[in-house]
C-alpha cells in the first residue's frame, strides 16, 4: 500500500486528542488514525567549540483522518506508553504544539491516495507532522 499527497487542504485541525493508541479526536469530533511513524538520527553539533556530534531521533508522524470502530477512550495513564504526545495543539506558524511544549512543524496537510497494489481504492485526508528539535540545542 502507497499514498500519495495532492493540493494543500486549508486549515488542519486545531487540536488533536489521543483517544486510543494510535488514534486521535479532533475538535469536530473526526478520528485521525496514525498510520507512519518514522524514526531517523539527525546528527547535531554538540555546541560551539565541542568535537563530535550527538544522535537525536527525527520522529515524523502520518495521520489518516478516518472512521474507526468506535470504542471506550482510554485514560491518559493508559496512553502514556506512547512515544507520541497525548494532545496537539494548532499553533501560528504552521506548527502543532504538544502536550510537553515540543513544537511539530506541519509538512503537508492534503489527500492522500491509497493504491492497493496498482488501482486507487480510496482517498483521504492526511496530515504530516515532523518534531523539532528543543529549543536551544541548535
């Protein structure tokens, strides 16, 4: 399975709660479902003047706005397993701020195509969020 992203779609939610692992509720009450989440070093300067470099994890999140089965929200103590925040929230800037006050800058917010293995079967709403680093380890 393949998506592909088309034309801009405006305004992205404005907040996103964590329902379920892996499952978040907007605002309007429409489920987003994470369906990528990739992990890459990025290499850092440790700082002027200091040798070497540091690894820190790049995490880029794709979520689906999709129906889900409906089920019972689980409490937050539930979803704190989860390397993804427990809420975002629409900041100016095309960037979400989470839970823990680390920024996610928006990367793309438009339709997805879902090919299955060489014919579209559906389209969907998708939302691209990369975190950025801390604020200060530049």
């Amino acid at each position: 399975m393949a998506s592909g992203a088309s034309p801009w779609l405006g305004v992205p939610p404005h907040r996103l709660w964590a329902v379920r692992p892996g499952i978040y509720e907007d605002e309007k009450g429409r489920t987003w479902v994470t369906v990528v989440v990739r992990l890459s070093p990025s290499q850092r300067a440790r700082g002027r003047g200091s040798p070497g470099s540091t690894h820190e994890a790049s995490i880029i999140v794709h979520l689906w706005q999709m129906p889900v089965h409906p089920q019972e929200p689980m409490s937050p103590s539930q979803l704190t397993l989860s390397q993804l925040p427990l809420m975002w929230q629409l900041y100016p800037g095309r960037r979400y701020r989470a839970m823990d006050s680390r920024l996610w800058e928006v990367v793309d917010h438009g339709q997805a195509s879902v090919w299955w293995p060489q014919e579209r079967i559906a389209s969907t709403e998708q939302l691209i969020l990369a975190q950025l680093p801390p604020r200060g380890s530049d």
